[in-house]
C-alpha cells in the first residue's frame, strides 16, 4: 500500500473521530446510541483513549464490557453504569465473539440487541457501542429494530501502521450517520450545531448531510404530529433540510442514508398529497435498498409497503396489492411470522381489501394481524389500539354496529390509558366512535363526542391542522342529517 492511500486513510478516520467526538459531546444528557466500527484492538484503543481525554470534564467516563457469556447491552450498561444521566458509556466485548453463523453466543448478542428499546429509555447519555466489520455487515438484518433507532454508524479504516500480522479489510471511510425522524435534539440544538458545523467545515462538507437530515426529520416529525409552532415555516424547513441532505448525500455517495431520505421526503410529500412528487422518490429509495442490500432486506420491505400506501391513497388498488404481498412476504422470511412488521403488513394488506370492499379477505387479515400485537406487544399497546379501531371500522362499514361499538370503545380506553386523555389519537377515536352512532341516528352522543374530539384536536394540533377541517367537516355532516343547516354551513366554511 503506497504512503499516499495511508495518509489517505488516516485523513479519513481523523475526519470519522471528529464527527464521533462532536456527536458524543452533542449528546450529552440525552439517549443517544453510537456505533462505531473497527478491526484493530490497538486503533479501538486510541480512539477510546483520545476521546475520553478530550471529554475528561465530563466526570462520569465508563467503560462497559459485554458479558462473554450472555452478551446483553442492557444488562451490562445497567450493571457496570451507576448514573442514568449526563455521562458517558463505551461499551466493548462485541469484537470478542465469534464468527455469525459458527458462534451461538453472537446469536445471543443480536438477540438481546433487538430488544432494548424500551430498557435504555431512561438513560440520559450518549452510548458507545465498538463492533468489529463482521458483526457490523449483519447488525441491520439481525437486529433491526436496534438498527432503526440508532443515532450514528462512525467507520474506521484499519490503518496499516497500526495493524500487525491482520488481514486488512477494505472498508467504507465514509461516516455513516442516521436519518430518523426520532432526534432527541430539540430544533434550536440542531440549528446551532448545524451554524456551527458550517463555519468549521465549510457549506459543502459530507458531515454536513447528518444534520440536515436530522433537522429535516424533525420537522417532517412535528409537522406530522402537531407539534409545529408554526405548521407552514415549519413543513418547508422540513423540505428544505431534507432536500440539502439529499444533495449532499448523493455528491458523497452514502446510499443508505440517500435511500432514506428520498424515503422521508416522499412520505412527507405524500401526507401533503402530493403523490407525483413523491413517486419518484419512493421508486429511487426502494431501488437503492435493494442494490445495496438484497431484494429480501426489511428495508425492502419497508419500502415496497411505502410504495404500496401511496398507490392504495390514489385508489390503484391493482397495483398496491402486489406490493403490499411482496413487503409481507419478505418480512415473514426474515422476521418470522409473529413478528410487529408482519402484524403491521397483514393490517396494511387487510385496508387495501376493505377499500375494495373484499370484507370477508380484511376481517380475517386484521383479525391476524391484532393476534400477533396482543401476544407481541401486550393487550394495553397503542398498536393494539389501533388494530381494534381498524377491525371495528371494518364492521362499521358492514353495518355490523354492536360488533364495532365495544372495539372502539376498547381502542379508546387504551389510547386514553396509554397516551392521556388529550393525545390526537384519542381524538381520532373519538371522532371514529361520533362516526359510528351517527350511523346508528344517535345524534346526540355522536356530537358531544365530535366536539370532544374537536376540542382535542384545535388544542393539540392548532387551527389549522388538516385533521381540524376533517373534525369540522364532520361535524357539520352530522348538523345537515339533523336539518341544522346554518350550523352546517358555518362549519364548512
């Protein structure tokens, strides 16, 4: 290897620690989960070394190690850690297990991964975990719920200089950084990092493409939500940052972060119904997943249930269902039948057929897919929730009104016990259930709950809200059926 390529290489990883230093100190008091990627025990050992000398006044430095034998990340962070909050938590032991497929212990170790959402929750701190290359070319498909919610993938190259009697490995010098729409940086946190990453690295640096993508994410969320102070600044923030990101990542080449942020931008495009716009994206995203990661990746399937959506909201029904059935195929290989994607593509795949009015093919679909979240996910989860008010829409639409009244009212009971009484998924269930004794001419209880719903929605949303004119919208549908046509009137208006 010629002196050029490994001072090449050693530019790259200076810049890979840079952005893993500022990424760690950023997360400080906040969950945050870091991965970082490396082959050599003595270039691990460096970068640990000169991170925790730089972040020495943080007093809480720990370094956490993998139990061999039941290599759980929740199990030793919460066994080796002390604090919840405001420190710091490197984690190393992954590069002692064994090769996949050969060692039952890294079976464990992915294993126990994809289920530590909800235990880490409650930490307060940037968390560190160091894996070698072969574990990290299976993490996605093994763990992929872990995967999903990570906050950053940093890559080293092995530097020849530090590496003795190894096997080098080509390996990507890129920093790979997540594109969530989960950010726990608050939107100021984010500008302010991003001025600051601007003035540091210039406009038209690759590790500019995180925070854009973080930043157009987060609104993208809070557009979604409700959340927006101010929804119209704030939706073409979304599609702006989103945007940026996209070009920076296709200049750079990172095509995983590329194919999700074509995907989050046509999402964001298609709740505007704006489906033309976000066609194309979805198609290009899709595409990328595959090349990248085989046609039979949950990604994939991810995408292909995206692309189904979009077609079933134009009403092309022919073509959504073989996509929809694709997406379910693949998730049931490589996830297992009982798994929550699998309930989610069953549930999705049972609205396409209701919207083609093959009710018998829906009910047992959404009767399916409300069996797995119950035994997955416990009979009080929002999913579960939503499973019900789903099914009992089904047989609202049948005429089927004391088979649908006790599902929505279970729906509603744990979508109050759940999120609180004032969550918009409270009011959405409200609305649902106004709907339904409006079918069945009990007027009056069906609008104390629409202005219930009503009421939540103006608080929660704002005004403006799209789902405010729907709650107005049926409200007034309900005051023409009772001949109230003034107060109809207005309401439309």
């Amino acid at each position: 290897m010629n002196t050029l390529t490994n001072e090449s290489i050693i530019k790259a990883n200076e810049q890979t620690y840079i952005s893993l230093l500022v990424s760690i100190e950023a997360g400080i008091g906040m969950l945050q989960i870091f991965i970082a990627v490396c082959d050599a025990d003595r270039q691990r050992e460096n970068i640990i070394a000169n991170y925790e000398k730089e972040l020495a006044y943080i007093d809480n430095i720990y370094r956490v190690y993998l139990d061999s034998q039941e290599p759980s990340l929740k199990q030793a962070i919460t066994q080796q850690v002390t604090l919840k909050e405001n420190a710091i938590a490197t984690v190393l032991g992954a590069e002692k297990l064994g090769s996949f497929n050969q060692d039952e212990l890294l079976k464990k170790f992915f294993g126990y991964l994809q289920w530590t959402r909800e235990a880490l929750r409650e930490l307060k701190m940037p968390i560190i975990l160091w894996i070698p290359s072969r574990i990290y070319a299976q993490i996605a498909k093994q763990a992929p719920d872990f995967w999903s919610w990570r906050n950053g993938v940093f890559h080293f190259q092995l530097e020849p200089s530090l590496v003795t009697n190894e096997l080098l490995i080509n390996c990507n010098s890129e920093v790979i950084l997540d594109n969530q729409a989960s950010s726990i940086f608050s939107p100021e946190q984010l500008e302010a990092s991003l001025a600051e990453a601007i003035n540091q690295w210039g406009a038209n640096s690759s590790k500019l493409e995180t925070l854009y993508s973080q930043l157009g994410n987060l609104y993208a969320a809070r557009v979604k939500s409700g959340k927006s102070a101010d929804r119209e600044r704030e939706l073409a923030l979304a599609q702006k940052y989103l945007n940026q990101a996209i070009v920076l990542q296709t200049q750079f080449q990172q095509q995983d972060a590329l194919a999700n942020s074509l995907n989050n931008l046509a999402g964001l495009y298609e709740s505007q119904g704006r489906y033309n716009d976000a066609e194309p994206l979805y198609l290009q995203s899709l595409d990328i997943r595959k090349h990248q990661l085989g046609d039979d990746h949950p990604f994939v399937a991810s995408s292909l249930n995206n692309l189904a959506g979009l077609y079933e909201s134009q009403g092309r029904y022919n073509d959504a269902e073989p996509l929809y059935l694709q997406s379910l195929d693949i998730r049931k290989h490589q996830l297992g039948d009982d798994h929550p994607d699998v309930a989610t593509s069953l549930n999705n795949l049972a609205g396409l057929y209701e919207s083609q009015g093959r009710y018998n093919d829906a009910e047992l679909l959404f009767l399916q897919s409300l069996d797995i979240k119950k035994r997955q996910l416990g009979d009080d989860h929002p999913s579960v929730a939503s499973s019900l008010n789903n099914l009992a829409a089904l047989y609202r639409v049948q005429g089927k009104y004391n088979d649908a009244e006790p599902l929505f009212l279970q729906s509603l009971d744990i979508y109050k016990r759940q999120l609180g009484d004032d969550h918009p998924s409270v009011a959405s269930s409200l609305n649902n259930l106004a709907g339904l004794y409006e079918s069945q001419g009990r007027y009056n209880d069906a609008e104390l709950l629409f202005l219930q719903s009503l009421d939540i929605k103006k608080r929660q949303l704002g005004d403006d809200h799209p789902s405010v004119a729907t709650s107005l919208n049926n409200l007034a549908a309900l005051y023409e059926s009772q001949g109230k046509y003034n107060d109809a009137e207005r309401l439309v208006q």
